[in-house]
C-alpha cells in the first residue's frame, strides 16, 4: 500500500510510530544492570518472606495483571487470587485477536476479518495450550460469542491500523521475562504488538496494547511495565503507544530514563504489596471503582455497595 492510498486514521499510525534513525533516543549500555541492580537491591528484603512457610510457593511471579490488580483493590485481588482460571469468550478474545493480526501480516492475497479470526481460532485449538482445550469444548454460543466479538474487534484493526509490513518485525504476544534475585522475583509480559528493534544502543523498538473502550491511567502503567521488561532484556523501546480501536485513536509516550525509573517504583510498591497480603501481614484495604461491578465479593463489600448505588462520597460513577 502506498503513502497515499492510507486513510485518515492509517496515515495517523504511520506518522507516529515512523521515526528516522537520527529522531531516536539512544540509551547507555550499561541501563540495563543500573535498573537490574535497583531493583534487586530494593526488592531483596523479601526473599525472607517468600522463603517462609506464610508464602504460597517458593517464587514470586508478578505480570502486568497481576501488579495491577494488587495495586488496585486489595480485598478483590485476595478474593480473585483464591478462585481457579477459567476461559470464557472476553477473556479467549485477545488471544484469537492477537493470532488473527499475526495471521494478517503473513496472509497471501485478499483476507477478511472473519476467515483470519476462523483460522486463528482453528490454530489455536490444534496448539497445546489450554486455549486450545477451550475452544474443543466450549459450547456453541460461547463460541459464536467469541468470533463475532473478535471480528469486530478484527474489523476495527484493518480499518484503522496500517497493514502490517513483514520488515518493521511486528511481533504479537510475544513473551518479555525479567529473573530477579536467582529466579525468586520473576517479571513477565507479552505486549499485544511490537515493530521495529534496537540498532545499538539506538532504540527502535515501538510496544502497542490494543483497548476497546475509554482511557484509563493503567494502560499507560501496563506499558512502562513492558518498557522496563525490554530495558532489563536488552535496550528500553523508544515508544509506547495505546490503540483504542474503536475510537481510531492513539495514545503515545516516549520512553525517558524517568519513566523507566517510575516503572521500577511501581515494581517494587507492587511486589511488597503482593508478599505482605499474601503472607498475611498487610490488612487488605478497599478502592472501590468502577471494578466493583465484577469484584466476587462486592455483595459483602458495604464500601463497593454504596459506590455502586452511587452513595460513595467523592467517587463518581464513570460508566
Ligand atoms: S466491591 Fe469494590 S471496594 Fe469492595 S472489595 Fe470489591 S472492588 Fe473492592
């Protein structure tokens, strides 16, 4: 596709995430041991914690859902950390999605939004993964739920996203781990999409999440995570960008030595936050929001009762 033949919302996309060799940050080599170093330092006070019979298991593993949740509300992330894992269409929904865009970028000729979802989800239910155990068993109107939510969402992203060129190195879900303190911290994450890669310590690397809905100050929190993942792996990306598909709209951060250093902060409130409930000796306290509508224990939860009535002083009801 040439320059010219991108609508508005394309042209948008390209314009952002180009950027010539000379416009991009360049890091010092040695950020990533300055960051591992840190981190390690102000994390080491929980390995005692973690060792100790209070903890549940002999690691702590923190990904970007997980941070959030604990540094959301802290009595809805103890009672969502007690119930098992299951699939279900919402949940199945960014993983087909990120299947299908891989599929796109690789697809021969003309492709549609549901045949790529229809081979996605057909991909994934040969893989060997428990998705793929989901999508054998699950009943027939989870399923047709699961594609119609998914080529929308599909349909949006071919609208409004540039197609994706095999030589800016898009890669979908693909997994960033940080090993902290010989394997007993470990950060991980797997960014809906990334394009470009570092040219020395010129960094190149573009990191995108894609949302449906409005904005909020997690998704920028998510991917200062990823951000600081890559910096520990090899270099920090130079971009962060947010696409709400279905505004056609982009949100865009540079990555700055600051923001890497607020990402480590978070980290860290993060994983002391997580040791110090789990091992019971943090009292959980409640933030009640708009997640009350989905948290298990809102019906015993007087605080999320009364901001879901519209009750709660000073919190507005912003759905
Ligand atoms: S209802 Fe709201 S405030 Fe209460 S525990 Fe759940 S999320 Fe927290």
């Amino acid at each position: 596709m040439h320059a010219d033949q991108y609508n508005p919302a394309q042209q948008e996309v390209v314009t952002l995430l180009g950027a010539p060799r000379e416009a991009r940050p360049e890091f010092d080599p040695g950020l990533r041991d300055e960051l591992r170093d840190h981190l390690e330092a102000r994390l080491e006070p929980l390995i005692a914690p973690i060792e100790s019979n209070d903890f549940d298991g002999d690691n702590l593993f923190l990904s970007k859902y997980m941070l959030s949740q604990v540094l959301g509300c802290e009595r809805k992330f103890l009672a969502e950390r007690s119930e098992p894992f299951s699939w279900s269409p919402p949940i199945a929904r960014g993983t087909v999605m990120h299947k299908a865009i891989e599929l796109s970028v690789h697809w021969r000729g003309e492709s549609s939004p549901l045949v790529l979802v229809d081979e996605a989800m057909a991909s994934l239910a040969n893989a060997d993964k428990s998705i793929g155990d989901y999508l054998t068993t699950c009943s027939e109107s989870e399923r047709a739920e699961l594609r119609a939510g998914t080529s929308a969402a599909m349909t949006q992203f071919l609208e409004c996203f540039p197609p994706l060129k095999a030589a800016w190195r898009p890669a979908t879900e693909s997994p960033i781990r940080a090993s902290l303190l010989e394997d007993r911290i470990v950060l991980s994450g797997k960014p809906d999409l990334t394009l470009g890669q570092p040219d020395g310590a010129v960094a190149g690397k573009v990191i995108i999440d894609f949302k449906t809905g409005g904005f909020s100050p997690t998704h920028r929190e998510d991917l200062r995570f990823y951000a600081l993942l890559e910096a520990l792996r090899i270099l920090p990306p130079r971009l962060l960008a947010t696409y709400y598909l279905d505004q056609g709209r982009i949100h865009s951060e540079e990555v700055t030595h600051d923001l890497l250093l607020a990402a480590c902060e978070r980290v860290i409130d993060g994983a002391h936050r997580y040791v110090e409930l789990v091992g019971g000796t943090r009292q959980p306290g409640v933030a009640p929001g708009p997640s009350c509508r989905w948290c298990p224990v809102q019906l015993d939860c007087d605080e999320g009762t009364e901001y879901l009535e519209g009750a709660y002083e000073g919190v507005p009801g912003d759905w």
